[in-house]
C-alpha cells in the first residue's frame, strides 16, 4: 500500500528555526514618543531573553532541548497527500498539507506556546498572562505552562467565554485560569465594562486586560504572552515549514503554490517562511495567505503604524491594519478576528512577495465539510479559509491542466468549534463582507499616527 | 533526540484481523426458541457477509483494501514511551500507549466503523441505524458512513443529546442524522415514553430502538451496527495489538502487564486479543480490563446468558452482565456504562486467562488530570481508567524495584467530554460503588434465563 503521509524520522526534526529577519528588514516599532522603541522597553511586559529573539536578525537560531522535547510529544508533524479531496475536487493538482491539529490542545499554537513557555521559566518567570479569543491560543499556553511547571492565566473573550464553556474546562485542565474579558481585574477591562455592563468584548480589550495584569504585578515574576503578530512567533512556527521542506524533498515534490489561513499571521508564516526564502533565492512559487472577507486585514486595508490592542497600550506596530477599535460583525462564525497582522507578514504582502486572497464564510464551511466527508477530520474554522483557496486553486488547475503542487497549512481540528458546522448545515449561517463604510469608520483613527516608510526590505 | 514515539512505517500495517475463535471456544447466542440460533436468523439485523465474519474460526482474516485505505488516514497508529508520566510517577516501569486519539472522530471506534460500513455497502445496503450513548460510536460510524456514501442514522441517549450538542454537530457534519433516543420513531422508544416521558433515555433503549428501525424497513436496504460486544467487532480492533506487536519488537520489548478499559469490550480487546494468543502459547503476561466501580459488570456481575438491549429484541448472549435493564447512576460521569461485556473477553475473564479490574471514578479522572499536565493529551473519560490501574501497576513496580513493561490501550482524547474535569477539578465529583442491593435487583431477571455451560474453551 502507497503511504498516505510521509513521516519525518525524530532524528531529523529541525534542531533550528528560520529568522525571515535575517531576509527581509522592518520599520521599527514605536514607542510613546513616536520614537523607535528601544528593547528595554519591553522589558516589563517581556523577559528579555524573548526580546532578544524578537529583535534578532540571525538566520537560524537554535532550538533548546527542552523546547524539543516537549515538541516531540506530537512532532515531526506528518504531510499528507489529500488523495480523496483531490479526486472529489477531480483536480490534477497534487494536494499536500501540514496537519498541526494533533498537538494536545489541536492547533499549531503549542509550536510558539512551548518555546515561549519554556523562555519564561528560564528568565525565572512564575506567573504567564494571555489573552485568548476563540480559546486556541489560550488552550495552548495553558498547556505549554503546565509543561514547565508555570501558573497562566488567561483572559478570555467574554462571548467566546459564554458560547465555550469546554474551552475553560480545557485550560484548567491543564492547570491553567480562564476568566470573561473585561473583567473587573484590570483598569482596561473595568472601563470596558464602564462603558457597557453588557460588551461581548473583544480580542483587542482582553489583550490589554492581560498586558496590564503582567506588567502591574510589582513583584517582577510576571510576563505577558502574546500568540502570533510578533517576530519571535513568527519564528517558532517556522518549524512547520522547515518540516514540510525535508518531507517534499523526501518525495521528489517541491510546491507551486503555498497556502495559509492568516489571522494574525503566525499559522501562514510557519508554512510560508521557509519557501520566502527560496523565493527570494529565485524559486517560481505563490504564497499565499488567506482571510476572511469579514476581517480583510491583508486584502484591503492600509499599511500603518497602529496598537497591537485596543487601551493603546502596546507600542505602535508597522503593519496591515482596520484599526485597533475594530472588532468583525458577529455574524463571522469563524477565528481570524484580529485588527492587524504580523509585520513580517504585513511588509511580505507590501513588498508583493506574497499574494494575499479573501474568502467568504459560506465557501471556507463548504469546502470544511467536503474535507470533513473524504480527508475524515473536521477542520478548525480557521483552516476552512485555508481549504476554501486551495478549492479554487485546484480548479484552477483542473481547467488549466496542470499538475500543480499545493501546500497549505492545516491550522487544527475543529472539535471545540463546531457551532459554525451547525448553523452552515442548517443553512443559517450567510455571507458577510466588510462593508467601505465601516472600514472607513474603523480606519479613521490612522490619520495622527506616524507612517511606515516604504522600505526597499533586501 | 530520542525518539518518543514507534513510528511502523506503511506497508507494515497489518494486512490481516486475529480472530480469537480459532483458539477459544463460546456458548453459542440463544434464539427465542432458546436453542442455538442460526446465523441465518441474524440477516434481518446484520448483512450476511458481518454475521459469517460473527460466526467465523478461521485464524487470520484479510483486510480489504478499500478499508486499510480508509484506515490509512490515520494509521499505523503510533506506539509512545510515556517517559514524563513515569517520571511523575517515579516508576521504574516502562509505560508504552497505543494512541487511537487520532482518528478524526478521536477514539478507537473508526477501527471497526470503517469495515462495517464497507461490508454494509458491499452488501448493497444503503442505510445503517445505531446507538450511541456519550457519543464515540456514533460519530465514528458517521464518519465510516461518509467514507463509503452511506446514510446514517444515530439514536443518541437523551440526556447525551442534551448535555452533548457537539457530538450531534460532529455526525451532521459528516453526513449522518442524530436523533434522541427514546424516540417516537419506534415502538421501543414510544414504550419507553409512555412509561416515563422525563427519562433519560438509556444505550439499552437505544439500541432497541436502533434495531427496530433497521429490521422495520421493509426494502431491505437498512442494517444495524453495533460498536461492540460482537465478536466482529473486537475481530476489527485486534489491529491495534497486531500493530503494538510490530512496534514492541522494533525496540526490543515485551509487555509484563496489558491494560485497557473494558465497557463492551472492544478497545480492551483490540489491544489485549493479539496477546492473549502468546499467553495461551506460553507467555507471562498478566492482561487486565479495566472498568469503573459504578459499572462493574467482569468483576461482580454473573456470567449468564443476557439481552442485549433493554427490549429484548436481541439474541441471548454468553456474557458478564448487570442485567438488561441496568442503567448506571448518573453520578458516574464517564462511558463504559453498558450492562453487558462481549462474550470473548466474558469468557476469557470466567476461564481466568485475563484478569478484571475496576476503579473509581475519582481515582479516574486524577490519573487523568495527571497525564494531561505531564504527557499532555486530555484524555477520554474511558482512557481515565485504564490509566488508574497503570498507576497502580507503576506504583507496584516501584515498590518492587522492578522494571516491568506496562502496555496500554489509550482509547482516545476527551476533547469532546470536558464535563467531568470540570467537576474533578472544582471537587463536584464523588466516588460511586454499585450497591450489593441493586446489583441483586439488576440481576434478578436471570432467573428464568438458560445458563451458559462451563466450556474448557481450549
């Protein structure tokens, strides 16, 4: 029998990960003063061994040994030749993905949330904060902390809070704290709450919430943790990609499309970077990252400065952004609900290296629950943007003749999501696209701010 | 690195189920006649070519290949060293798993889903009806359903269905319909309303119902599937022990003890059969089956001749069993909560070639918890007491000084079942003992009831 994933030995896991900064530069970030944000800085929000590895510009950097002996619980990660969904797409397009849904919590999250962890501990942290929307990330930091023994605490999207009980159980039971945001903890979260008793919140509040938790705690044992967006994030994913790399190579295969779902950017990027740099090397090959009409970070709002959140605490970020008010329409089922996108991410796409698309809700569902009835696993929301451009890539293919190679990121399983399956299967749930004029409104807010100089970034 | 996990490559997956009727005898099913029923009797229910694998004695049974390809999604399945749960432990015993988490539904039931649903369709039946009570088997049939165009219908346990809306989402998601059993769509369930139209419903009435709805279709083109019990059943699960097999030789090992949680038999079947044959060949090896102290049907129930299901549309089986109309008490949170225990490992407990264990539910969930925060996977409520007796065996061992190979059955992750965490973690859940009392008043029906003769099954 013809294997059906191709198995990376444990020998040969990638001992380092890929820095894209070494390739590629970036406008620094701003502090309060509208000047460059010097590391120190970050210092109270950060340990400063994390900080170092955010402002690096090395090409490779080590992975610690107790970073991959956690990851060795489920990595080398397989890649796996989508057979059934190609013969039901009837698409000469060769279909490969990275599956990262078989990590403890079922996403790539725990890729970053160990080395974070881990970085902690050793910088003798005690105590991690985070925030969390859907419950993904704050599933697997609570699990990365409890592999080195730190307290986490999680502050969690009041509406997601509500709608996923399942998700706090998960947290705790790692031994992790899940509380609402806005909560009454935090000056942020009151005001929040101040404002109106009754905010679903959202994900920009809860990230101040967890910024001001870590950076008020005087005892100097707390650190704030943050996802995906920043440059370090970015980097532990990108064994994802290196991983990919030795697999094709295993099988003669090399990519003519790269493929992922962007949220805040680290899922595509753990898949993408690595083939940026051969790209930049000279290698014919599209990548693409791909959101949801609902939050169009990428496809179609400006290249700023703005705030990682939304009580401005965080320095200014040159990067895609609607705005650090903004929050999607809750009529958007699924993740990737994030005002901006990684730098890295944001100066790829400026630079046109990389070739953002947008799809819409009712495609990324439709095209989950063709995987779901011939790949077998449900897929998270958040891969079903993913799947919903590799449909129209494979199509593309098929109409073209050509026996493309496709490579896309599988972000996780969607076990814990499922209410979106529910209203798409009931026909309840519609199509959603941000509208001028509210991109306008959530836009605005850009107009003091300093602008991002138009780097030439090799 | 070490490498964690056994990886068995593709094309040494097993080809071939090991039946376990070619080295141990059974009493034969009783008809209503209370004589041997003929296979023939079962058409209605199952198609012939499942009830001639039923009945079979033939030693190695091929698998087909559209079923290994199916299979393939997520096999070979690996063998992990749960090398930071013995640390905590402090054990000198090596502890391997077979992990069944990773077939897209999450447990081990897709091993035999898969080829039910590819003979059904062989067959030409078109439709399959089942039972599921926390939900495992009827999400892996769904999933199997999907994979070869078949409709499937589930009669989910009332208070599942309620307390569990995931679980319906995950089968429509694959294709198949979820409905709450009782049910008014069958006299079973209609019975079982007029007598109590509050009640929680129970896998007996399910599975009544589920029968009915099959052998009532007069075209002929519905079956039933029942995901344990049935000697075909632990035949298709043999594969993890088969592949465990491979894998300990790869390293150099053989098991002192084999472990897995035992409610109607099949993943503790599916692990132990394969080296119950080198027991009765010779070897050392101490096997136990695990269950919960609330549901204790091997270690102090009768072995007698019982209904499967609580209206007695089923033949009389040989088997351990609490009586057909037993329900556990619903302070028991977790599954294995079925009355009854396949007539292979029923036997194999009466003739002492397997030794039963049972655990209590507390006991359960803090070896549960314990794993999550050291080897990482939330495990399923079921997989929770297999591991309180690999606890207790690690303990011995340490107490001994004695390096022994322990080997056990992880049946899958608790993704889908966070609600008993959630009540171990904030102290709600409490241990529970079947009282002497009611199991007297559960058994009582046997009076009347053939008794199954006392086989030297060899």
């Amino acid at each position: 029998m013809k294997a059906k994933s191709v198995i990376l030995p444990a020998d040969q896991m990638p001992r380092q990960w890929y820095n894209i900064l070494a390739d590629i530069k970036l406008n620094p970030p701003l502090g309060p003063d509208g000047k460059p944000l010097q590391p120190e800085a970050l210092a109270p929000v950060f340990p400063m061994n994390l900080i170092e590895q955010e402002v690096s510009s090395q090409r490779w950097i080590d992975i610690p040994e107790p970073v991959l002996d956690v990851l060795s619980i489920w990595r080398p990660g397989v890649l796996t030749r989508a057979d059934r969904f190609e013969k039901a797409l009837g698409t000469p397009a060769r279909i490969y993905f990275k599956y990262e849904g078989a990590s403890p919590p079922g996403s790539h999250k725990p890729n970053t949330a160990i080395p974070q962890a881990y970085y902690n501990k050793v910088f003798g942290i005690e105590n991690i904060t985070t925030e969390t929307g859907a419950g993904q990330w704050g599933s697997a930091l609570a699990f990365a902390c409890s592999q080195f023994g730190l307290n986490c605490k999680v502050f969690m999207v009041r509406i997601s809070f509500d709608q996923k009980p399942y998700r706090k159980a998960m947290m705790e039971a790692w031994g992790g704290q899940c509380i609402a945001s806005p909560s009454t903890e935090t000056r942020a979260g009151q005001a929040a709450l101040d404002k109106d008793p009754d905010t679903p919140g959202s994900l920009g509040i809860a990230i101040s919430e967890a910024v001001e938790a870590a950076v008020g705690d005087t005892s100097g044992k707390t650190r704030y943790s943050l996802g995906s967006v920043l440059n370090h994030v970015m980097l532990h994913q990108t064994i994802i990609g290196l991983e990919a790399q030795k697999q094709l190579a295993m099988i003669n295969e090399y990519p003519d499309i790269i493929i992922g779902c962007a949220g805040g950017g680290s899922n595509f990027a753990g898949l993408a970077f690595p083939f940026i740099q051969d790209k930049i090397n000279g290698k014919a090959i599209e990548i693409y990252p791909v959101e949801p009409k609902a939050c169009p970070t990428l496809t179609r709002s400006p290249f700023v400065y703005d705030h990682g959140d939304t009580a401005r605490y965080t320095p200014l970020l040159p990067m895609h952004s609607l705005g650090h008010a903004f929050v999607p329409a809750p009529i958007h089922a699924g993740g990737l609900r994030y005002h901006g996108m990684a730098p890295t991410v944001s100066q790829l796409a400026h630079e046109g290296i990389i070739t953002p698309q947008s799809v819409s809700q009712v495609d990324a569902y439709k095209a989950g629950v063709l995987w779901a009835r011939t790949e077998g696993v449900i897929p998270a929301p958040e891969t079903n943007n993913a799947l919903a451009q590799v449909v129209i890539e494979a199509q593309k293919a098929k109409e073209e003749g050509k026996e493309k190679v496709i490579v896309f990121s599988f972000s996780g399983h969607g076990l814990l999501d499922l209410t979106g399956y529910e209203k798409f299967l009931s026909g309840k749930l519609s199509d959603y696209e941000l509208s001028d004029d509210d991109m306008a409104k959530s836009t605005a807010v850009f107009a003091d701010f300093p602008k991002p100089q138009d780097l030439n970034s090799r």
